[in-house]
C-alpha cells in the first residue's frame, strides 16, 4: 500500500468510530455542531501512526482502533481550542467551529470532545496505560500552545501577554516548545500503538524516539512551508502576519543576520499590519541568511533519525510504511 | 458539627488535595494562572456532599476524600470556562481567571482543569464507576449551560444564538435544563460518596433522589435569590439585565400576567440596557403574578424530598448533618 492509501484507510476505519462516540448521549441540536469538526476531514496521521505502530510492534490492527481514533480526537479538541485562542475563520478551506457556530457553541463543543475522549480511553482493557498517555499529552500541548502565544509579538490585546511574552527565542526553547505542542501528541499516538501490541521494552524505546523525532520534524517543516511553501492552499508568510517568532526560520535567520537587518525584519514581524511587499521583503531578509538550507537539513535529519530508530523493529510491511510515512513527511520540503 | 463547621472541615481536607494535583507538572508561569479559581475559595457544598453522602452509607471518609475532590474541581472548571462564556468579571468580589490573566490563558487553565480530574479520577480503585459519574455529570453540564445561552434573548453578538433562541420557557423545559446545568454534577458528587461507600442498591437509590432534589433545590433558590434577594452579595436582578428568560421566577411568573404586562416586562428583559427604575419595576411586575410565594414552595417541597429520602438510610451523624445541609440551602430562602 502506498501511504496514501494508508493514510485513506486510517480515516475509513477510524472516522465511523469518532463519529460514533461524537454522536452518543448528545442533544440533536448540538450534533451537528459536534461533529462538525470531525466531518470536515484532515489527513489522519496521527491514527495512522498509532495503526501502524501497533502493527509493527507485532499487534493486531483491530486493538489499535479505538487508541487510534482516541488521539485523532485529541488532536481534533486541540483545533477547536485553538481556533477559539487564534480567532481562525477557515481550516481545510472549510469554516471552522467557530466561524460556523460561534465562539460559545464551540467552546462547549470543544469540552464535549474532550468528555468523549475520556469515555473512549477509560473504556479499552488497557485503559491506564492509555488515559495516562492521554492526560500527558493533552497536558504537554496545552502548555505547548501557552509558550507559543507568549513569542507573539503583539499581546492580541490581552495585557497578560503583552505583559509576559518573551523578546527573543533561542533554538533550545524553539525545540522545547515544539516539542510540547506538537511532537508530544504525536509520539503519544505512535506510543498507543506499543501499548495495544503489548510492546516489549526495546520496541517502546524504538517508538517513542520514532514518534519524537517525526513529530518534530513534523512541526519544523510546517514552519518551513508557511515561509517557503508554494501551493500548500495556507496563507504564505502566516506566522509573519500573525507576529510570531517561534518558527524555526526565524529561529535560526535572526543570529545570522546583522544588526539593522534583524531591526528591519522585527519592525516587519511587530507591524500591526503587513501588506504584501512588506512580507516579500521579510521573506526575502529570511532568505538570504542561508536558514533556508539550514532548516531543510535539520528536518531531513530529524526524519532520518526517526527512521533509524526502526531498525529495532522487525522488518515487516508495517515498520516499512513507518519509514514511508516519515518520508512522506519530508517530502513536503521539496 | 453545625454546616458551617462541616463546610470548613470538607475545604481544609479538600482544598490541599485539588492544589497539589493542580500543580504538578504545571510549568513555573502557569501556577499561579491554574490555581487562581481555587483559591479563591467557595462553600465547598459538592465535596462536602461527597464526604457525607460516603459516611451515611457506611463508608470510610477518607475513601472519599479524592472523589469529593474531583466533584469540587468539576465545579471549579465549569465556573471557568462559564466565565470565558459569560464574559464575567467578578466571583466572591475577586476578579475572575479570565479578568485578572486573559481569557487565552483562562481557557488553557480550564483546559487543564480537566486533565486533573481524570488523573484523579482514574487513580482511584473505583475509577471506573467515578470516571462514569464524571463524565456523564461534564457532558450533562455543557448541555444545560448550551441550553441555558439558549434562553437568552439577546444573542450576544453571535449569530447562531440569535437564530436558535428558545422564546419561551414551561416548567417542564426549566427543570429540564437546571437538572443537566446544577442538579447532575451536584447528584454526582453525592453518588460518588455511595460509589466509594460500596453502597447496596437501596442506598443508592436514596442518595441519588436526594443529590436530585437538593441539586434542583439549588438551582431554584439561586434564580429566587437573583429576583429577591437582599444581600447576597451579587447584583440583584442579574438574570434579568443578561436577558435571561430562564429563571424559575419568570417561568412561574409569565403565565399569570396579562398580556399587557408580559410585554412590558419582556422589553425590559430584552433591552440593551437595563437602568436602576426599569429593573425595580420588572421586579415589581414578576412579585405582583404571586411568583415569589410559588416559587419558595416550590423550593421548600424539594427540600423537603429530599430529606425525606434520606429515610432509607441508617441513623447516623452523617445522616443528621446531610438533612442540616439541605435546610441550610433552604435557609438562604427567608
């Protein structure tokens, strides 16, 4: 199977369970706004991890479901949220919960997911193993999500942040951020899978560092693209209009540059309003510091690492689709 | 023990329990956000039902002392997250989370909040009857706060409430909706009690009508309290300058106005601004129907209910002081 074809199966089998749980014990008028999330797609990674996870450390596919729609849940309650905090109007071309519903509706909608998410989890035999996975993870991404606001450089009119956000960002606290609100959920999701096989030691250790290393390649390339990406049907430059410094390159440009340059580049990201010649030029900053390169290298690294860390694993069609779905990952970068 | 000895005790064998698991993991920044709401304190009624509820079914206080704990933390993150909803600015005469850090971080902490409750809930040996009352109890609290908006009849800016709005409210819809707002997390923490008692089927019985009545009570004494009450402590009147239809007075007053006076009190509730005289005379206009002396019965007989089930139960201290705690709500009535 290609990985597209996985990646399509994943949501066949993990959809109708989400939707499912979505749909128990919930009054009429609130379902369409519960599901709506859901209904509106997304390339299911993350289930496709935890599938693929537990296949590979020897398990049977049908006890990695419910993990695997447990964490596409999650990572479908963090949307949610965050559309709410980042006021976001369009995800997948689609209007968000929000935009749709209105910020009340998709507050409650978001703690439903979450009462849902609980249900599902309590209710596998390994419940322990994997609510414990869970309440990490959410935890890890919710204080992810809180340092990432903090780099933005405009307090969104809340005196809080204005108040507390840092100044600068080094690539340890970049990496310590992402980690959180991104690779934290990911490697979760590849750790379910090892928890539903009943791994053994060294193949947990052998997920954990794939899952860790693919989630953070996976949020540097997203970095990456929203600065460089052509045709990813995102805003270019989005992180830059919406004054944030925690993209990784930001992160490596800003030592690289001299001092009025950086002045100009800061001036550019703290602007209340940036139009599109203004972005140009402050891509163009970004360029010419050769970050470009240095980030490329540093996410081919990450995933060349994640597939490493396979060689622990028998070799069977499922440690083989782990490694695609790394390169798939990094695919993106070219 | 008089209530407010008990209502003391349960805070100071509680409150230590919920700071402690609120603050581990939390990162040095996000302390003082995350604990903010608890401690600025409370009655402490839901774990103190927990705790007496546990004892008059035979049990071990300190086996409910982790379960009374996740009932209060329950209560704790609806009142967050109602904040984020209401816009509210003050609880207890202290600013709320979402006034004094922003309500990006005041959703975060709620967020939280709910990771807390399931390590609690599922580090109990009885986790999974608990983690059932839980959720259930969180799923049936989001539906009666979305129904509750529902009743309101400005629409606060977003246009899917101003499009679904309920005009009109019986009886039957009232106790419809504070049975899912109030009266299940407060039935909840009174069965958890039962649950970590190992309570026989008549004992449980007996403490779920009495959770039932004395949460409805609750909830009917507040919104009698909102109209007429002196002293109280809050804004007199407030369900009415929020547009609220959903007020056990108004339910009960409605049907009893002449046209003429339904009208001229509903363009008071349905106004943008509400002055000192006009609330003074929807006041008038809702005691003038007879409400008042309804309502106060119909609060009293609940009250009564649910002492009256506590028959079931063994004499015990615990049982004495259960019955005390339903007078004691009662009591904010005259």
């Amino acid at each position: 199977m290609t990985i597209q074809q996985v990646l399509r199966e994943t949501a066949k089998a993990v959809d109708p369970i989400m939707l499912r749980y979505l749909s128990r014990g919930v009054g009429r008028d609130f379902r369409p706004i519960v599901t709506h999330q859901v209904r509106a797609g997304g390339k299911r990674v993350r289930p496709a991890l935890t599938l693929l996870c537990c296949q590979a450390c020897g398990g049977r596919l049908r006890d990695a479901l419910l993990p695997a729609a447990v964490f596409e849940l999650i990572h479908n309650y963090s949307l949610i949220m965050d559309d709410i905090i980042d006021h976001g109007e369009l995800r997948r071309g689609r209007p968000t919960v929000r935009a749709e519903y209105g910020d009340t509706q998709a507050l409650l909608a978001g703690m439903f997911y979450r009462e849902v998410i609980g249900e599902m989890a309590v209710s596998l035999p390994i419940s322990r193993k994997i609510y414990a996975l869970v309440v990490n993870a959410v935890k890890q991404t919710i204080e992810g999500e809180r340092m990432d606001i903090l780099f933005e450089q405009d307090g969104r009119g809340e005196d809080y942040i204005a108040k507390h956000r840092y100044k600068t960002v080094t690539p340890e606290l970049y990496f310590k951020v992402i980690m959180k609100k991104t690779a934290e959920l990911i490697k979760a999701a590849c750790l379910a899978g090892a928890v539903a096989a009943h791994a053994g030691k060294s193949q947990f250790k052998a997920i954990s560092t794939y899952g860790e290393k693919v989630g953070l390649a996976f949020q540097v390339i997203d970095d990456f693209l929203d600065i460089f990406g052509q045709e990813t049907g995102k805003q270019r430059g989005k992180d830059i209009l919406e004054h944030k410094l925690n993209n990784a390159v930001i992160v490596y440009a800003l030592p690289k540059m001299a001092s009025q340059e950086r002045s100009r580049l800061m001036r550019i990201i703290r602007a209340e309003r940036v139009d599109e010649a203004r972005l140009r030029q402050a891509i163009t900053l970004l360029e010419s510091t050769g970050a470009k390169v240095k980030v490329q290298m540093l996410a081919k690294r990450l995933v060349e690492d994640a597939k490493k860390s396979l060689e622990a694993l028998p070799e069977t069609p499922a440690r083989e689709s782990l490694a695609e779905l790394a390169d798939f990952i990094a695919a993106r970068l070219y």
